[in-house]
C-alpha cells in the first residue's frame, strides 16, 4: 500500500475483523465519515492521498467498510453508527438510530435519484453527503447502482454492513459508482481510521 495510505487504510479483511484492529491512536470511520474521505479524495485526485484512495476502492481492488450497521426489520429499516458486536448480536444506542420506511429505490438508478434515496441519505447521514456521493457518481459513464434489502427479502431481522467502491473505466459495464447495502460480517473490504 502507498506510503499516502499508511496509517489510514485498513484492510483488506472482513467487517468484524476491521472492527477489531488498532487503528493507532484513531477508530473505524463511519460509513458517512468515509464518504466525506471519498469525495476529498475525488476532488483532489492530484494529491497522493486522493489518487491512491480512488485506486483503493476500484473495483479490481476492493470497496470501503463503513462503522455503520443497517438493521432491516419487518416494518421499517434502521441504521446506526459505531455498534458494537457483542457475543448475542449487535449491541446499539437507540438514540443513535435513524429509521427510514421500506419503499426506497433499489438498482441502477440517475445520481439525482440516488442523492435522494431515503435509505441512501440514512446511510451517510444527511441529504449533503448524499449529494456528494451523486457527485461522484455523476463522473462515471453509467448511472449507479444502490443495493439494499428489499422489503420482500427480509423474513425476520437481517443486520447487514454497507459497501462502497468505484466501478472501472475501462469496462463498459463497470463505469459506474456501487452501494451495497447487504454485505454481512463476513464480507471483505477496507475500512479507513477516523482520528477525533
């Protein structure tokens, strides 16, 4: 890994093990936080940091590993920063949750549809991350695809882990941004730290 990503990047590894490393002095960045790392990245592509953080999450070599949990119940969804697993589940603050209704876009989808996505905006917390992730996603040749759960798909509760990584240019199929929103704790990625 480049020297500009030392200390920052994280991985690859699966979202329990990310969880569980020393991140130096930091901790795991929140989906939202890393969404804020990713578009600093896109608009500053010039900057070893940025160009190497771009390269990171194409997808030859991997998608980013947000702290955020989406727990997908019957009636509604709820997404949470920084839960921590315990031995029974996931243990989270109430307060810290927000709930978004079943009914959101799911698959390809405009940049002006996915910065309006209810669950997308839950996700990486406010409409101005949301926006931001459009950005980027406007730069690719196809439209985005967002990939949550679907109401249909959940029979009981399913905690999943939100992924997020950069198609490639060079094929035609793969121009394009990618939010899955279904990865379980095994899934692989990084994470990035998040230093307070």
């Amino acid at each position: 890994m480049d020297d500009a990503l030392k200390d920052r990047v994280f991985g690859p590894s699966s979202f329990v093990k990310l969880k569980k490393i020393n991140y130096r002095d930091g901790r795991m960045a929140t989906f939202s936080e890393l969404i804020d790392r990713v578009y600093f990245a896109f608009k500053n592509k010039d900057d070893d940091f940025g160009r190497n953080l771009m390269k990171c999450i194409s997808i030859e070599n991997g998608s980013l590993f947000g702290d955020t949990a989406i727990i997908y119940g019957p009636d509604f969804v709820s997404v949470v920063d920084r839960a921590e697993i315990g031995d029974f589940g996931l243990l989270i603050d109430e307060n810290n949750c927000r709930k978004v209704s079943y009914g959101y876009k799911i698959g390809e989808q405009t940049s002006c549809e996915l910065a309006n996505n209810s669950l997308l905006v839950a996700l990486v917390n406010g409409q101005e991350r949301a926006e931001k992730v459009a950005e980027i996603a406007s730069d690719f040749k196809l439209n985005p695809i967002f990939v949550p759960l679907s109401k249909k798909d959940v029979k009981s509760i399913e905690i999943r882990f939100p992924l997020f990584f950069l198609g490639n240019k060079k094929y035609p199929n793969s121009d394009r941004l990618y939010v899955h929103a279904y990865d379980d704790i095994y899934g692989s990625g990084y994470s990035l730290a998040k230093f307070d």
